[in-house]
C-alpha cells in the first residue's frame, strides 16, 4: 500500500470517534471507543511500521530542531507519514482526554464541541481552549 493510501485511510479511520465525540458523546459505542483507546493504538501500529521501516530511526535527531528539520526534509514519505499518524493519534487522545474529563466534570458538551474541532483540526489549542473553559466551569487550575 502507498504512503498515500496508509495517509487517506489513517484520516478516515479517526473520522468516526471525532464524530461519535461531537455529536453522540454519551452513546455506548462513543464511551467504549473513548475507553479502548483502540484507535490511537491502531495508529500506533502504522506510526511504528512507518517509523521504521526505513532502516534505523536517528534519536539524536529530536535533540534540536535542525535534527528534526533534517529528519523530515531527508526522511521520505515513511517519516513524513509517520509524523502524520502522530499527530492524528495524539490529538486523538487529547480530545478523548477532553470528552472524559468534562463529562467527569459535568460541563455541558455544547461548551466543549468547538475545543473538540480544535483538537481535531489543531490538537494544543483545542487543549487550550478546553483548558480555559474548564478552569472557568470548575474555578480551580489543579481540578
């Protein structure tokens, strides 16, 4: 399969939790999958088959930024596609850690669809956003 195809798929197969968290959190399927963890663990499986099936990963790499730079400037469509997969299976977690946490919480769910969107599109700022409604809702920083 080409890393094009594994790009396609890995984008379609987060599609149906964003989904499930948006607009059916507290439905059975929704609470198992935010539970599982089933779909960022499957990412990982093609984060880890793409990371490094070009041979050896150089660690050093992510000691500085021109490391980085050069990793993903010489490091093909392998890397390229595993730093994807990356981001989509840890802005994944962290708009599960979002739905969690404010039904936990009991914030309204119409507060956290657009952290939710933020996660999905922009994984730290719908954090953010999260993080500042949350602090607003429960008035503690460490809660």
């Amino acid at each position: 399969m080409t890393p094009e195809a594994v790009f396609n798929l890995a984008n379609l197969f987060v599609l149906p939790q964003w989904l499930l968290m948006i607009f059916a959190p507290r439905w059975s399927a929704t609470k198992w999958l935010i539970n599982s963890y089933l779909i960022p663990a499957g990412l990982g499986v093609v984060y880890s088959i793409y990371l490094f099936s070009g041979g050896p990963v150089d660690f050093a790499s992510f000691g500085s930024l021109p490391g980085v730079k050069n990793l993903f400037a010489n490091g093909g469509d392998g890397v390229m596609l595993a730093g994807w997969v990356h981001y989509l299976a840890f802005d994944l977690v962290a708009g599960t850690f979002v739905l969690r946490d404010s039904q936990e919480k009991a914030i309204p769910h119409w507060l956290i669809v657009l952290p939710l969107f933020f996660c999905f599109m922009l994984g730290p700022v719908g954090l953010l956003l999260y993080w500042m409604i949350r602090v607003v809702r429960t008035r503690n920083l460490s809660a």
